[in-house]
C-alpha cells in the first residue's frame, strides 16, 4: 500500500496524544531512583534505597507473593472450567448456545463497584469475606468471562473436518479431544491463561471490597499506601511491576508464537 | 487387504448421552456464575429495599427508607449530577485527545503502527493504581508541573490535585486506550480512497476532513463515548486517590457506604442507581447508532 | 430411450425396517437426510461390489457428500441403512466404522509430523510400535513421500498434503475409502497426475472406493461406475459409458458431456423443433427435451442428401473457435443453433464464419425425453 503523507497538525496533536498518555508511566522510572524521603519531582539526587526498601518492606512482598498465587490458581481453575464449557458449547452447539454464552459472559458488563459490592454483601453473609477463598470466588467471576470468549473464538476457528478425520481413522470422542482437539487449541488457551493472569494481578476494586488484613493482594497494597503517603516506595515498585508485566506478557508471546508455528 | 482383521482393536468408548455431557461439562462454569454474580447482583437488588436499625444492622423488613432518602435528599441528586458531568467532561476530553491518535495510528502502517499500538494497549495491562500514582507525580504540589513552574519564577503551587480538575486529568489519560482502540475500530471503514476521491474533487484538507472523515468516524465515537463514560461513571480508584476524599461522585459514595459507613442498603441503592445512568446511556447510544444508520 | 426423470432408478425404497438383503459389499437401502426444511439425501439405493470404484457425481447441494458422510458416520442418517459385508453401520459410531476418509481440505493434523499423521489411525487400534513402524513406511513408500516422515503438513505442497491424507486413510486399511473431492484444491496439471496415481493405488490394493465429485471429467475417467445425483436422489447409476451414450434423464444428458438441447414436441419417432422435423430412435410423443451431442454432428461443406435414419440440415457458420484438439462451431440452421464439435485433423480444415454448410447425424444420436407434466 502507498504511504500517505499525514499532515504536520495530525502529527503534532497525535504526538501531544501519546505522550499524555505515556506520561505517567514514563514519569514513574526516574522518579523511581528517587534519593527523596517525600515524593518530588525531578528528585534532588538518584538511589536505590527505594528498591531497596521493597525488599524491607514485608507486607507488600507478602501482597505480591499473595498475588502470585491467587492469578496463578484463577488461571488454571479459569482454564479447567473454560475448556470444557467452551467445547460443551461450540461443538456440541446445544439449543441456546447463544444465550448460554451471553449470560456468562455478562460479569464483564457490569461495572466492578456493583459486582464488588454485591460479592461483599453475600460473602459477608456466609463469612467468607476477607478470606483467600472469597477473593478466589470474585476474581474467578471477573477473568471467567475473559477466558470463555478467547477459548470459544479460539475452538469456533479450528476446522472441524481435522477432528472428524481422527474419528473416522478410529480414535474415540475422548481420544479426538485429548489428541487433537486439545494440542490445536493450545494457542487459545494460552493466550486466555495470559489475559487471565493478568487481569487477577491487577485487579484493584473486588480485591479492595474482598480484603482483610491477612488476605491483601499487591494493588490494594499499594492503593492503600498511595492513599496513606506520598513517597517514591510505589514509583520503584511500579518499574518492577512493569518488568514483571512485560516478562509475562514475552514469555506469553514466545510460547504463544512456539505454539502457533507448532500448529500451523 | 479386508477390513475384518481390524475391527476388533477398535476401542470401545464409554457411552455418554449427549445430554448428560452438555450439563457435566456446563456445570463448573454455572455454579461460578450462579453463586459468584446471579446470586449477588439479585441479593444486592434486594438489599437496596431492606431496613436498617441506626446501628447498620439489618431487620430483615422490606424498607423504600432509602429509596426515599436518594429521591428527597439533594445531597444525593448533586451526587448524581456531579457524577454524569464529571464523567461527560471526561467523555468529551478523552475523545478530543485520542481522535488524533487513532487518526494518525489509523494511517500509519508496518513495523511503526505495532509498535504504536503497542504503546496504546500496553497502559491497559498496568494496574489503574500505578498510573494514577504517576499522575500524582507529576500534578502534586512538589509534582513534574509545579516544580517546573516555580522553577520559571511562579509562586505558589497550583492546585492541580485533591480536587476535580486532577480526577479529570488522570481519568481522561486512563479511559484514552479504551476510546483510541473504539475510534479505530470505527475507521476501519474508512477508505483513504475516498478522502482521495474527494481531495481530487478540490476539497481542502480541513473540509475533506470536516465532510468525509468526521461523518465517517461518527460510529466509532459514538462507541468510543460510550465506554468512556461508563467507564468514568464507575470509577473509583483515580477518583479516590486523585480527590484525596474531596471530591464525591457515585462511586466513590458507593464504595464509603459500603467500607466506612458499613450503610449497605444505601449503598445497594447508589449501586443501583450506577447501572440505570448505565441503562440511559446505553439507550442514548442505541438511539444515536440508528440515526446514523 | 424414454424416461421421465422421476422413473429414473430409485424406485421408492421402503422406508421401513424391512431388511432387504444387501447386494453389494456396500449397500445404502433407502439411505434419507431430512433437515427440519429440507431434504438432503432423498431414499438413496445403492450396491458397490468389493473392489470398485464408485464415484458420486452431482451440482453442490445434490446430496452427495451428504451421503459420503452418512457412509462415513459423520452425519447420522434420518432413514435407511448402510450395510457394509452385512453388517449394519446405520447406528455404528464413525471411530467404529473402519472407513477411510480423505476430507476436501485434507484435515490432516497439524501439529503432527507426516509419520505421525499417518501412524495416527494405527495407535487408535493399539498396534505394536514395530507394526505400526512398518505400516507406516510401507504407505510413505505407497505415495512416493520418502525423505518427507518428519515435516510437517504446513511444509508440505498441497500434491504432498495430499498423498499424507490418501496415505493416513490407507494405512489402516479401511474397508471403503472414501474420497470427498480430494482434487478440487489442487492444481489442473496436479489434478491429472493424482488422478491417476489415486486410481493405480485404489487398484493395487484392491480397496473399495466411494468417490464424491462435482466434475465429470473426474467421474468419468476414474471411476467403474457412476452415480449421478440430483435434489438428493439418484437420477441415474451406471457405467461412464452408459451415462455418456444412454443418458436416461435431460439432467444427467445436460450435466454429463456437452449437449445441444432444445425443447420441441415429439411425434413418435420424430420432433418437432420450431420448424425443423429432426429423425430419432425412439417412440415418443407430446411436449419434449431433445438433446444432441456436439461432437456426434458431422459438419461439412458438400451437400449430401439425407438418407434413411440419418438427420440432414443445412445452415450457416456463425462462430469458429479453435480450442487445440477441437474445433468448435456455432451452427444456425433455420431457427435453431447448434454447437457442433470436429476433431483437428491438421491445420487449414477450419471453416470460417458465414460458410454454408450441412449438419448430419444418425437418428440415434437424437436422445429424446418426454417433458414432464
């Protein structure tokens, strides 16, 4: 296709657009290496002692240990339940597929205040509020969905005709499924387990209705010690929840190319 | 070569009524949303009707007590209109902020457009908390702004934050990747041989934008506003730590009710209220998508 | 040679449960598809002897495929049965069929190797590894891929996928192969090759085949029998020979070959077309389809007399086009135009535009079918 010459005042408000909205990660970095005990910038003189009092600072280590483990369990338990829902209902279509998938789906409409909310009043009810299994169910509420969507599209774009090939060379609906199917749809799940990772790590609001002082993951962590103080502590952990971010989201597209030249 | 030799290491499967499978395979994912959203959302529905005593606790009886208070209290109508304004400001300033970028994303091409898509989706993956933090960075008192401005002589800090005018900024920079991504959608179907077409017609550029580019874009903005500002409705986290507890919209109110004041069913009721400004605009929006055809 | 199209060769198959016993290695009896606003298979009856080649040959949407997967177990049939050496498969589920399938897309396993793809069918039957090793090399070595086991299908040409999907049906060896349009992804020149190449195979082993195809040309030249299709039932089942020569319906004398056809009223054992009494073989009469193959037209430029039996006109060339072994001409003869066919005996025959010339043919070649009411 021929490049089109864009105009000067395009480029110019474009550019205004960008850097507004990558202003404030870009800020974080420096302000990271900060020397100051208060939050100022440019910072009077650059250290470590910020990353250095991450590693000090027990309770936001044991937030992000906590986090860990709580978006690595969602996402296995999402991909055990989103598989088996989404092959119930692209390939064996029952009546109302459609209406199946759009009610399951709906958490994602609704605003996370409302769904946080409404997940504290009955979790408070059956006293498993500020509990590790209480934070599981919500979280597990709001990626589901994620998972369901990327899974079904992901099984709703393999072609059939490979799947009836296996059974008709003599390998049983289990067998299809275990050796055909599965390998074929390896892309999709890991592209669901990526987002529902993610989307668990960073979840503030349910996590922020779901918390108590033993079960407190890295964003509500940090939201309550934004809100408590004003030092570059969270600027530092930023830059290493960027890192992590940015590992997680190569090591996804690694595996994710691995698995789609595997495919082919 | 006949086929009777190989017919009897043919495996014989357990036999599963299709049925039964459908429902055993279903049924995880059922109970999640059952107990983890249909039970709440219809609990929280009714708590908003259910009296309480002074002291927070509930009495079990059927109450319009708070209903009441939301209609008559003005208090709760500023609220409300604060919220729908604030979040319409936002709308609009997220939309003239990002109609450029998704225009010129929409017109560059190759390695270069990945790689600017990239910058606009990966914000996404950061906790709101981590960018509302960097925008207190640079807007506080000792902030990227002020000290640059005291620096060039001024005196005083400018209030940047702990007030409305921070809630907007931050929140407009935090919904700019949901707009830009709704924007482009919308101009996939625009041609760059039509604005060709009518530039060899002689419109200048301004009107070729102006009368081919804006009309042809409208979908994606009508979108694009929409998410926005639903998305700015119910908001808390950039409110809360950008309004420092000064400034009250329904979220944030929702959220107090519910932590502080422990006052569920007014909570339930502001809730509720969340998703009928949800409701009006997705009406709104349903109604602009047909008078644009 | 009078048939209405609805007497073709199904006569309407009880539909019961009544067994009739099968005649063939393969036998559909009554075979039906109803969708809930259509009919897709139409009470198909149909006997193939072990080791022949069948092919099923129709427009899309004529049922065949459908058919092809009912034989196959991928489409559960709403009527008849599939009984293959006696015994009955209608209930049978596909992965205890034991059939063949070599699918239009090839469908083979992408994340497997060409060996892998092929040992697949093998390991589902629990067969020793060595076994399995044999096998699988033997049916490499069958459709010449050697060198190629460990590639992947995406690093192989279509020809290549191909082969990989003959031989993964092969390998276990089915007893029906069924082909579904395995040519029509591939290249003209590709296409000739593996037709021959699937026919030397078929024939070697001795496998029966059931081939589904929209072109005749593939019909004809690869198969012993063939079953013409139409709207879901069979209009006609015989040799390429017998549909070429004696077409019993207008749709398989139109579908199978080039015809002129024209609509006229036969008269006994003329028709009348327009103005022109054309000479047939058979006694009918009433409103009719008649139909004339291009090529059994002998054009020239002399004016022979008509003799007995023999259909004479004289007519103008309006159009000459040169298609290698062919010369193709348009022919209007009072107000009819025919399309009439000469082999190229070496260069400088052709006749050109606004020649007169006379068209013959014996009466035999006037196929004619009685319209029906």
């Amino acid at each position: 296709m021929e490049e089109k010459p864009v105009s000067p005042v395009l480029k110019v408000l474009a550019a205004f657009g960008f850097l507004f909205l990558l202003a404030p990660v870009l800020i974080v970095v420096p302000l990271s290496f900060s020397n100051d005990v208060f939050m100022s910038f440019p910072p009077s003189g650059y250290s470590l002692r910020w990353y250095i009092a991450i590693g000090a600072n027990a309770k936001l280590l044991d937030a992000f240990l906590f986090s860990v483990k709580l978006a690595s369990l969602v996402t296995v338990v999402n991909i055990l339940i989103a598989v088996p829902a989404s092959y119930a209902l692209i390939r064996k279509a029952p009546f109302g597929a459609d209406a199946i998938m759009s009610l399951l789906t709906a958490p994602l409409l609704l605003p996370t205040i409302v769904l946080g909310l409404a997940l504290l009043i009955v979790m408070a009810r059956a006293g498993y509020l500020a509990t590790p299994q209480g934070i599981f169910l919500a979280h597990l509420v709001v990626t589901l969905p994620y998972a369901l969507r990327v899974i079904a599209t992901a099984l709703s774009t393999l072609p059939i005709a490979v799947e009836e090939a296996a059974a008709t060379l003599g390998a049983s609906p289990l067998s299809v499924f275990f050796r055909i199917t599965l390998p074929m749809l390896m892309p999709g799940i890991v592209a669901a387990a990526a987002l529902s990772f993610l989307v668990s790590f960073d979840e503030v609001v349910l996590s922020l209705f779901m918390n108590g002082p033993k079960v407190t993951t890295l964003p509500v962590e940090l939201y309550h010690h934004v809100e408590s103080r004003a030092d570059p502590l969270v600027a530092a952990a930023s830059v290493l929840l960027v890192v992590f971010t940015l590992a997680v989201v190569i090591i996804v597209d690694r595996s994710l190319g691995l698995a789609k030249t595997f495919v082919k | 070569m006949t086929a009777s030799a190989t017919h009897a290491a043919l495996p014989e499967a357990p036999k599963l009524d299709g049925r039964a499978l459908i429902v055993m395979l279903l049924l995880p994912i059922t109970a999640v949303n059952l107990i983890g959203f249909i039970l709440p959302v219809v609990n929280l529905a009714m708590i908003s009707f259910m009296e309480v005593r002074s002291t927070g606790a509930m009495t079990g009886n059927w109450s319009f007590a708070k209903w009441q208070l939301v209609v008559t209290d003005p208090f709760y109508w500023e609220l409300l209109w604060n919220s729908v304004r604030t979040s319409l400001t936002i709308t609009l300033l997220t939309l003239l902020v990002s109609y450029p970028v998704a225009l010129y994303l929409h017109r560059s091409s190759g390695m270069w457009r990945s790689i600017l898509l990239v910058m606009v989706i990966s914000p996404l993956l950061l906790s709101a908390v981590v960018r509302t933090y960097g925008w207190i960075a640079i807007l506080s008192d000792r902030g990227l702004i002020n000290n640059g401005l005291m620096a060039l002589g001024f005196d005083g800090p400018l209030r940047l934050m702990f007030n409305l005018t921070g809630v907007v900024i931050g929140l407009t920079e935090i919904l700019m990747p949901y707009m830009i991504l709704a924007l482009l959608a919308g101009f996939g179907k625009l041609d760059s041989r039509v604005e060709e077409a009518a530039a060899t017609l002689g419109a200048s550029p301004f009107r070729v934008f102006w009368r081919v580019v804006l009309p042809l874009s409208l979908p994606g903005i009508a979108l694009g506003s929409l998410l926005t500002f639903v998305l700015a409705v119910s908001s808390f986290i950039t409110p809360k730590l950008l309004g420092g507890g000064r400034v009250f919209l329904l979220a944030t109110e929702v959220y107090d009710q519910a932590i502080v004041t422990l006052d569920w069913p007014l909570a339930a009721t502001l809730s509720i209220i969340v998703l009928v400004v949800f409701g009006v605009a997705l009406t709104i929006y349903s109604r602009v998508l047909k008078s644009l055809g | 040679m009078i048939h209405h199209a609805s007497t073709a060769t199904n006569i309407a198959a009880p539909l019961g449960n009544e067994a009739k016993p099968g005649h063939g290695f393969l036998s559909l009896q009554g075979l039906s598809k109803r969708y809930s606003e259509f009919v897709a298979v139409d009470a198909v009856d149909l006997d193939v002897n072990q080791g022949e080649f069948v092919s099923l040959l129709g427009p899309s949407g004529c049922g065949k495929t459908t058919t092809l997967r009912m034989i196959a177990g991928l489409v559960q049939a709403s009527g008849g049965r599939i009984v293959v050496a006696g015994r009955d498969l209608t209930a049978i589920p596909p992965f205890r069929r034991d059939m063949g399938l070599v699918f239009q897309s090839y469908a083979l396993f992408p994340h497997m190797s060409v060996a892998g793809n092929i040992a697949f069918g093998l390991e589902m039957r629990g067969l020793s590894r060595s076994e399995i090793s044999n096998r699988v090399t033997e049916a490499i070595a069958l459709v010449r891929l050697e060198g190629r086991e460990n590639r992947r299908p995406s690093e192989l040409s279509g020809g290549q996928q191909q082969r990989v999907a003959l031989a993964r049906a092969l390998v276990i060896r089915p007893s029906i192969l069924l082909l579904d349009e395995p040519l029509s992804n591939l290249d003209a020149k590709l296409r000739d090759e593996m037709r021959t190449e699937i026919r030397d195979i078929q024939r070697r082993l001795g496998t029966t085949a059931i081939f589904v195809t929209h072109d005749q040309d593939e019909a004809l030249t690869m198969s012993d029998r063939v079953v013409v299709m139409n709207h879901g039932r069979i209009e006609q089942t015989g040799t390429p020979e017998d549909l070429y020569e004696r077409p019993r319906t207008p749709f398989v004398a139109s579908f199978v070959g080039r015809t002129n056809r024209f609509s006229g009223t036969a008269l006994g054992r003329s028709v009348k077309l327009g103005d022109t009494l054309v000479h047939s073989a058979t006694e009918a009469n009433g409103p009719a389809d008649v139909m004339i193959r291009p090529h059994r037209i002998t054009i020239s430029t002399g004016s022979a007399a008509a003799s007995g039996g023999q259909n004479t006109l004289s007519g103008i060339v309006r159009r000459m086009t040169y298609a290698g072994n062919l010369l193709q001409y348009d022919v209007l003869a009072g107000d009819l135009t025919f399309q009439v066919e000469e082999a190229t005996l070496g260069s400088g025959r052709a006749l050109a535009p606004g020649t007169t010339v006379t068209l013959s043919w014996s009466a035999q070649d006037t196929l004619v079918f009685e319209a029906k009411p």
